[in-house]
C-alpha cells in the first residue's frame, strides 16, 4: 500500500513540475511576443551598420516606429518622432540617465504648451548610427522611460520611409 502511494506522489510530483515548466515557458514566450509586437527594432541597440549602410525600421503593431537606442551609452527606448524638434527625455528618465539641465523654455506639444528643461545629450545612437552633442529636453509632463527620438537626431541623416519601414541613411554628400 505504501509503495503505491509513493508511486503516485511521484507522478503528481512530476504532473506539477510539468505544468510548472509549460506555464512557465508559454508565459516567457507571450512576455516576448508581446515586446516584439510593441518594439520590433529592440535588436538595434547592439546592432553595428556597415559603412553606407542603412538602418531598417519596422512599424510597431500600433502604426509607430519604436527603436532601443543609447543615450550617453545607456540603452533607451525610442519613439521615432519627425515632428518633434529635440530628442525629449521624460524626467525620471532624464534623471537616472544623469542629464544636465542647460535653461528651461517653453515647448508646443500634443498636449498643449509645457514648461521643460534644456539639455545637450554626449552621444545619442540607433542601429549603428550616432551624433554627438544632440540637442535635447528633458520633460517632467512625460510619462514611462521611452523617449521621443526628434530632429536634432534624426535631421543628420536621410530618411525615407515605405510602407511599414523607415529607413535612415547616411547623409549624401555633395
């Protein structure tokens, strides 16, 4: 009697340990589907172009460009935003990345107009492609660690963008 117990504890043992293995990895593999769904590009961050290369960006399941990028060599989340002038940095975001404030202005957003700060970012980078000393602001108003990725970035490249791609380009030189 003993010995058919403990056959079955050892069966229930293992049932568990199996579903435990099976939620636990179908749960990883939604978490990451869900990501790539948001960012499609979170490869970038590591990725180094070639020389005259461009860099390939996929619309996001919402319509938008969203990239993982380096500000001052911190990965960072971007939303690329060619209405945005500068690359704008939410506050708390700004603070962990240890951003100096340069003067506050005023700035027309989406929202309304908004107080913010100014800030010059060392080195901005996405998929290869980095500026230095980029022109910045930091936006207490925003909400969450992804930034927008403005024309002070963007505007030192050529952008072309197709369908659900964009691409940035080396600037041409004349």
């Amino acid at each position: 009697m003993s010995e058919e117990r403990s056959t079955r504890r050892t069966g229930l043992g293992m049932m568990l340990l199996f579903w435990m293995l099976f939620l636990g990895t179908g749960s990883w593999w939604f978490h990451d589907y869900l990501e790539n769904q948001r960012n499609p590009n979170a490869h970038l961050v590591n990725a180094v172009s070639g020389e005259g290369e461009p860099v390939v960006l996929e619309r996001n399941r919402s319509g938008h460009f969203v990239a993982t990028g380096r500000i001052n060599g911190e990965p960072v989340d971007f939303l690329l935003d060619t209405g945005a002038t500068y690359v704008a940095v939410p506050g708390d975001l700004a603070e962990r990345l240890g951003l100096a404030s340069n003067g506050s202005a005023w700035f027309n957003t989406a929202n309304g107009r908004v107080r913010g700060e100014l800030t010059t970012l060392d080195e901005v980078s996405l998929g290869g492609f980095s500026a230095s000393q980029v022109r910045g602001s930091i936006s207490p108003g925003m909400d969450g660690d992804t930034a927008l990725l403005g024309m002070s970035f963007l505007n030192r490249f050529d952008i072309e963008i197709r369908d659900s791609q964009m691409m940035l380009l080396p600037p041409q030189r004349n």
